[in-house]
C-alpha cells in the first residue's frame, strides 16, 4: 500500500478515515478527498486539548517550535484514524523529521506530503478590514476546505501589517488594527500555496510592519532579516505564549508609528 497521497492517493483508505489529523497544509488534492469523503478534519497545529507541551518532550527536544510541539501533543491525544503532515517545501525539515518519528510509535497510519500547488486562489481575508485576530481565525480554518472562502469581505487600505506565521497563542493579534494587511507565510496560507516563496517575500514598505516567527522556527532568520531591510519593521518571535513585554514592544510600535490611536 502506497502512503504517498500525491500519487493520486492509491491505496489509501479514505472511506475508513472519518477523523483526520492535518500538519502544515497538506495539498488540496488530498483536503479535496477528505472533504468528499465526509472526513472530520482537525488542525493538529492548533491547540487542541488541554495537556501540557511537555507531553511532546519523549518525541522532540524543547528546541523545536511550539506549532511542531502541539501537533505532536494532539496528534499523541486526539482520537484520529489517520493523520496528513505536509513535510516539503511549504512546511519544514522540522516537519519532516517529526513524521518520522510520529510514523513510528502512532498505531494510525500518518501519510507524509509536499504540497507544490502554484494556482493562487487570492487573499481576500489578508487584505480585508476584519480584526486581525478575525482575519487569522478565518485564514487558519480555511485549511480543512479545499477551496477558497464562499464570501470575500471588502478591500481596506492598510495602516500596518502583520507578516508570518500564525501564532500559537493568538493574543498578540489583538492589539493590532483591523486595517492591518497580512503578509507572509500566512498570506500564502490562504493563497493555498505554502511553497509559495516569492508571495511569502512580498511586504509592504508604505506601513509599519510586524515581523513575526515562531521562535526556534528556521523563518525567525527571514523574519529578521526583512525587518531589518523595511522602512519601520519590528521583528518578534513568541515561544508558546505571549508575554507582557512582547505586547508592550508591539503595543508601543504601533503606537509611535501612527497604526493605531
């Protein structure tokens, strides 16, 4: 039995799947077969259940990002019958690693993926005048459809933007504007194309931008990086929670710079 669901998903059982786990973005192939199935499909990189991230620690050193770190706590709690890790381009070695071990002490079967998709499917949401915190709870749960969002709320002209990944803990979101535009891997994350290394480069020099990775994720040096080179950029990184000082040095950006009152 093949467990390459990009080889047209032979052999694998997807009438039998009724609960699926996801890691990263699997390719739209594959969320397609989940969802014409009738398949429950659980983001493992959100916090899903209640048990501490020390769980992860007999699978993967401290060292490793805390979205890695909770799929591997849900995957290890969850009641799944199969799990879809995207452990290519548009994910990371990280993630890789991690499907390996997974494969190797979960009794479900766990189907590793590299999602190439290159048809952009636009960014609607990233570009819109919801709350920002709106805006990722509605990109983020995009990834269980393989599809783009039924509705598109309307163009707003930005004043800053948040460029990354989403955060585990989605408190920092708050304190931005809802004129704030997502840039980042996150915007290619509801483009549908994570690989997507050129749409992840695009920012905005004409507003204060927040740069932000997850900390001991390998785009912390891209994340840095750019902040550098942009006209008014913060770069930040967050463990597993926000902390205070974390939200008074984005508090206080956005405040000096004009993005919020």
């Amino acid at each position: 039995m093949t467990t390459d669901p990009m080889a047209g998903g032979q052999g694998i059982p997807w009438q039998r799947i009724r609960r699926a786990g996801i890691v990263g973005i699997p390719p739209r192939s594959v969320i397609a077969a989940l969802n014409q199935h009738g398949a429950e499909i659980h983001d493992l990189d959100e916090p899903l259940v209640m048990a501490d991230l020390e769980t992860a620690t007999p699978f993967l050193p401290t060292v490793y990002c805390a979205i890695l770190r909770t799929a591997v706590v849900n995957a290890l709690h969850c009641q799944l019958d199969a799990i879809f890790i995207d452990t290519g381009a548009g994910k990371c070695d990280a993630a890789r690693y991690t499907a390996q071990i997974l494969r190797q002490r979960l009794a479900i079967p766990l189907f590793p993926t590299e999602n190439t998709d290159r048809e952009r499917l636009g960014n609607p949401i990233s570009t819109s005048g919801l709350p920002l915190l709106e805006k990722l709870q509605r990109i983020t749960a995009g990834v269980k459809m393989a599809g783009p969002p039924v509705d598109s709320p309307p163009f707003v002209a930005p004043t800053a933007s948040f460029w990354g990944v989403p955060p585990r803990d989605f408190a920092i979101l708050e304190l931005f504007p809802a004129t704030t535009h997502v840039h980042g891997w996150t915007r290619c994350m509801e483009n549908k194309t994570p690989a997507d290394h050129e749409l992840e480069m695009v920012t905005d020099p004409t507003v204060p931008t927040v740069f932000f990775a997850q900390s001991f994720c390998a785009k912390t040096a891209l994340a840095r990086h750019l902040a550098k080179r942009h006209p008014h950029g913060l770069y930040l990184d967050l463990d597993a929670h926000t902390t205070a000082s974390a939200k008074a040095k984005v508090q206080a950006f956005l405040e000096l710079s004009g993005a919020r009152p």
